[in-house]
C-alpha cells in the first residue's frame, strides 16, 4: 500500500504550461477586448518560459515517471521545443489577422495553448493511456479552434466534419488499445514491447488486430491516405491562422505518437505493420501530389501537399531502422517548418474582407514585392525538394532509408511521385514571376508578420545550405 | 448456487432490455429500455462485488445521462419511418460489424476452452476488501497522470462550450432595459402642429 509521491521534475515543462496557461485564461477573463494584447503577450511569455523549462531544466537521459505513464527522453525535449517554437510563430503570424476579421478574442490563444500541453503529452507518453488523453486534449482543443469564428458558415461545416471524423478516428485508437490492453494487460509501452517479444500475450491475432486500428488514428491524425477526407475541407474552412496552428504543430505530436505507439510499443512486430504502412504512404503520395495539381485554391493545394509530405513521413518510419526514424523526424521538423512559412505567406496576403486563398492572387507577386516573392518561391521550392533548399535534405534523407530497407521500388516510387508534385510548386512560381497581376496594391501586412515570415523564409534557406546542424540534432535523438 | 441463478436472470432481462432498444417502434421506449439494460448491468458488476462502479453507472448513466437522452429524445420529434429507411442500404455494413463481432466472441471461447486462464474476475475477494478503496488508490496514486490529465480536458471542454456559445450574433434583437427605462417623453413622442383639416 506504500506509495511514492512521482518525481515531478520530468514534467516540469508541462506543469509550468498548465499552470501559466490557467493564468491566461483568468487574466484574459477581467480584460476588456481593448486590452487583448496583455492575453497576446502573456501568451508568449507562457511559450518562451516553457520552451526555457525544456531546453534547461528537465534533466538528461531518459527518465519515466508517474508510474510509467511519462517519458522526458531526448526525443520529447527535441520534438517540445519544435512545437513550442511552431506555436510561437502560429501567434506572431495570427495576431493581425484575427485582430482585422473581428476575431481577436482571448479563446484563441488559451485553446492554442491546451492543444500544445496536448501535443506535449503525447510527445511525452509512455502508456496507451497517456497517447489517449493528449490525443484527446489536442483534438478537443482543435475541433474548437475550427469552429472559432462562429459568423462563417465554412468553419462551421468545417469544423463539423473534423469533430465527427475525428471522433470516430479517436473511437478506432480507442478500440485498438483496448485490444491491445485485453492481450497483454499491460497499459506500459515498453512492457507491451517486451509481452509482445515473449508471447505472453493471449493471442497474436488481437494483438494484430488492435495494431490495425491503432494505425488508423495514427493515419487519421496525421492525414494519411484513405483517412485524408477532411484535411481539404479543414484547411478550406477555417480561417487561416487556425489553419496554419492545425497544419503545422499537430504533424509533430502525429508523427510522435506514430513512434512512440508503432516504434516503442509494437516494435517487436515491425513487420507486421511495416507492410501497412506502405500502402498509407503510396496512397498518400500518390493522392496527394496528383489530385493537388486540380486545385485552384491554394489552402487546399496546400493540404494536398500536406498529404503527399505525410507519405514521405511514414515512408521513414516503415523503414524501421534508426536511419529511419532519423529522417522521418527530419522530415517532419521541416515539413512544419515550410507549412508555417507557407501559410504565414497567405495571411500576409490577405487583407480585410479579403482572403488571399486562390491561386490567382499570388499572380504577378513579384511586381508588387520582389523580397516576399521570393521567399515564397523558397518554400515552394523546398516543398518541391529543389536543392539547396531543407525539403531537399528531407526528401533525400528519407528515400535513402528507404533504399536501405531494401524498399528501392518503393524509392523510386516515390521520386516520380515528387517530380509530378514538382508541377503545382512550380506554378505557384510560374504565376508570382510570369504573370500579370489583378491590381496592384501594396502588401498590407505588419512588420512583426513581415519579419516572421522573412526569418521563417531565411530558415529553410539556411538549415537548406548548411544541413549538418539539424541532422546532429536528429542524430541525437536517434542513434 | 443462488448467486448464478441471480445472474442468468438479470443477464436474461439484460439482453431483452438491449434487443428491446433497437426493436422498439418509440424512440422514448428505446431510451427506457437502454435504462433497464443499463440497470441490470449494475447488478451484473454488484455480482462482481464492484459496488462503486454499479452506483457510479446508476447515478451518471441512468440519473443523468439517459434524462438527457430523454429530454433530448422528447424535443427532436423523430420521424421513425424515415429513420428505419436506410435499413437495407446499411445492412452489409451492419453484417460485417456482426460477422466481426461474432469472430472475436468465437475466440474468446475458444481461448476458454483451449484452458488458458482468461481472468481473474469472479474469483472471492478477501474479507474486508473494499473495492471503492482499491478504485480511489489507484485512481489518485498510479494514475494521478492520468487522472490530472482528465481534468484538464474537461477545463478545455468548459472553455470551448462557453467559446462557441456565448456570442452576441450580428443583426440579433435584444431589450436594453436601462436605456427602456430612462427614455425621455420627447424620445418617444413628437407632438405635430398641423392645421385642422380643410373642408373639401
């Protein structure tokens, strides 16, 4: 009956967030809507002081606590800090722009903050309890983030198919565990791993069958092919700082999930869901790049390249090996990278009652502003996997783990697939240089977007001309 | 003996009351029937000498939960016709959800009878065992991550029920009683000066 109180200081990054984030939701309660800026910085203060208790004050090595429920390992430190400083940007991109449509309410930054202590748990989970809870925390944080500006009736649609597919993915996950549970009887990833391993589960078919539904709220979540339905629609409907939150930051909490599930739970049965993950990333790569190309609208090109990116990304982790997840987390960190400077682009754009969101409107962007042009045709470039750009080294990274699983169809698959998504990049170029523009006003945007979006933009270019810096960090956490 | 009698009796009850859910013409006897099922299932974990768990799914299913099914039931007026519609359109989907749901009640039998010990439920508890106790201690103790996190999600879906409903919608009409109640004569009413009309 004894019981030992857990070490806290593991998750000293969680509890300052929580704790600091109560502080925002009450503060912003007594503000009258002149003032909102106090929640705006009080909100940025909350991200840097919990990225500052990851980075300095969580400790080395692996450490498990709460009875097994919680991991701070390099992995999560790494993988925290990227959606921290993610969600930092998604702020400084969103300030204005919520500010202009009549949206600048306190809710957005408090349901962005739980989403991120989501993210976090599930980074950090160590038991199929803990992927549930912050899969959930996020998800419920998410569905309202959608359907945040109630006088749309686009978000709302929105935000409808997100919280009934969404639910019913979570429903799956939820099946998976069970099973998985009923099997081994154990909640602990890494004793499932060893039950697993030793065959003291009752049956290998529940536990293969339990594989087969937890891979489908993995696919959802991350938007694999066929549970990519409401990625599109999502992206299409909410305005566009939402859309730039839930495409950017959620792909690292997805792609930690899938590791910590497929990876640290299931590793003793790769193989079984190697073969599975292989059609989720044909799929993914093969609908996403060619059904992208018949998209005038850029946030759906955009969830449509997310999707191809998301093939690229399971396409590390079925390699199964160290070099595998290497490059996946790579991917993965330039993925968001990119997906924020790219919709970072559209709402620097967009002006009041004017959504920048077709494809026509990035027509002749040179003329009107040579600098953003260009750095939009740096993440467009990237995206496409032109040297010496990030995506290259990802793209690279990823197909050589792939040729070293003895996968070398699924290698060369995969670089047809991307010199066919080459073309949508492309013509996003093509209309910024080449064609003349419907009126020329000049860029509205502040200049906290502006530098965000320029840094953001100098990002790619520079982890793109001196990768090492990146993969030493990826290296470490794997290998 | 008298203990296994109890529990094929209220399993007997418990499988009509759940049939009787999805055979019932009236949606609000469906929803009475779904509280009948959801009782027996508490003297089916009484059995199991679960006591909080049964009072916990007495108070929240059947007092709170089904109430609002109820009412909910009650205020959509459903056309029953139009919902049975769709029966044949969905009956592969619903033959295939059966067929699995048969495979995996085949294999726990056949785990039974293959000899492996499934479970331990059902075995006596030692005197004195208290299960709310057992529950609480490990609800606060190995699961307090958990348990915190919970809490957390139900913070958000506060926060995000009183985010989507709280609004003052556009063009919305609504009373302004301080302004009602100091409104000046001359605000309301304006006196005309006009000349008696003309004879024709």
């Amino acid at each position: 009956m004894e019981f030992q109180a857990p070490v806290l200081a593991p998750a000293a990054a969680e509890i300052t967030l929580l704790t600091l984030t109560c502080v925002v939701l009450l503060v912003d309660a007594f503000l009258s809507q002149a003032r909102r800026d106090v929640t705006y910085l009080l909100t940025l203060l909350t991200i840097v002081s919990t990225a500052f208790v990851v980075a300095f004050m969580t400790g080395e090595g692996a450490q498990v606590t709460f009875s097994g429920h919680f991991v701070n390992d390099p992995m999560a430190r790494v993988l925290k800090l990227v959606v921290l400083a993610t969600t930092g940007m998604v702020f400084l991109y969103s300030r204005d722009y919520l500010a202009r449509e009549n949206i600048y309410r306190g809710e957005f930054f408090v349901l962005a903050l739980f989403a991120t202590l989501g993210m976090m748990v599930m980074i950090s989970a160590h038991s199929l309890l803990s992927v549930y809870l912050g899969l959930e925390l996020l998800s419920l944080s998410l569905y309202a983030l959608v359907a945040f500006n109630r006088d749309s009736g686009n978000a709302a649609e929105a935000a409808m198919k997100y919280f009934v597919l969404g639910a019913i993915a979570s429903g799956c996950l939820l099946y998976g565990m069970s099973l998985l549970y009923g099997a081994a009887g154990t909640l602990d990833l890494a004793e499932l791993s060893a039950r697993i391993a030793d065959g003291a589960t009752l049956s290998d078919l529940w536990v293969l069958v339990g594989l087969a539904f937890l891979l489908v709220g993995i696919a959802f979540k991350f938007g694999a092919v066929p549970f990519h339905m409401w990625l599109p629609d999502v992206y299409q409907g909410t305005p566009t700082p939402v859309t730039l939150f839930v495409g950017s930051a959620p792909k690292v909490a997805a792609f930690a999930m899938a590791i910590r599930l497929l990876v640290d739970g299931l590793g003793s049965i790769g193989e079984a869901w190697q073969s599975m993950l292989i059609v989720l990333a044909v799929a993914s790569m093969a609908v996403g790049n060619i059904v992208a190309i018949a998209q005038t609208n850029i946030k759906r090109m955009l969830a449509y390249s997310t999707i191809s990116h998301v093939g690229f990304i399971l396409m590390g982790i079925l390699s199964g090996s160290e070099d595998g997840y290497r490059a996946a987390m790579y991917y993965t960190i330039a993925y968001v990278i990119m997906a924020t400077a790219a919709f970072g682009m559209v709402i620097l754009l967009s002006r009041r009652g004017f959504e920048a969101e077709n494809l026509d409107d990035f027509k002749g962007l040179n003329r009107r502003s040579p600098w953003f042009a260009g750095m939009m045709l740096i993440v467009m470039f990237s995206m496409a996997g032109v040297p010496p750009f990030l995506g290259f080294y990802a793209k690279i990274a990823v197909i050589a783990a792939a040729v070293d699983a003895n996968l070398t169809w699924l290698a060369i698959l995969a670089v047809v697939l991307s010199v066919i998504g080459a073309f949508y990049y492309l013509r996003v170029v093509k209309l910024m240089y080449f064609d003349d523009p419907a009126d020329e006003p000049a860029l509205e945007g502040s200049s906290v977007v502006k530098l965000a979006l320029s840094f953001n933009g100098l990002l790619i270019l520079a982890l793109g001309l001196f990768p090492n810096g990146l993969i030493a960090v990826c290296q470490h956490v794997f290998g | 003996m008298f203990e296994q009698i109890l529990f094929y009796a209220i399993s007997a009850v418990l499988l009509v009351a759940a049939v009787g859910v999805i055979t019932a013409r009236n949606p609000v006897h469906g929803v009475l029937f779904l509280v009948l099922a959801f009782f027996n299932s508490a003297v089916l974990w009484l059995l199991l000498e679960a006591e909080f768990l049964a009072i916990v799914l007495v108070l929240v299913y059947v007092g709170a939960v089904m109430v609002l099914f109820l009412f909910v039931v009650m205020m959509l007026d459903i056309n029953v016709e139009k919902m049975r519609a769709g029966f044949t359109r969905y009956a592969p989907l619903g033959i295939l959800v059966v067929a699995i749901m048969a495979l995996e009640l085949g294999q726990v039998i056949w785990l039974r009878a293959s000899g492996r010990n499934l479970s331990i439920v059902g075995s006596q508890q030692p005197d004195g065992y208290n299960n709310t106790k057992e529950l609480g201690r490990v609800l606060y103790t190995d699961y307090v991550f958990a348990f915190e996190l919970a809490a957390v999600i139900l913070l958000v879906a506060i926060v995000a029920a009183i985010t989507l409903t709280m609004r003052r919608r556009p063009g919305l009409k609504q009373q302004d009683i301080t302004q009602q109640v100091s409104v000046k004569r001359e605000d309301r009413v304006r006196l005309v000066k006009m000349d008696a009309e003309k004879d024709a």
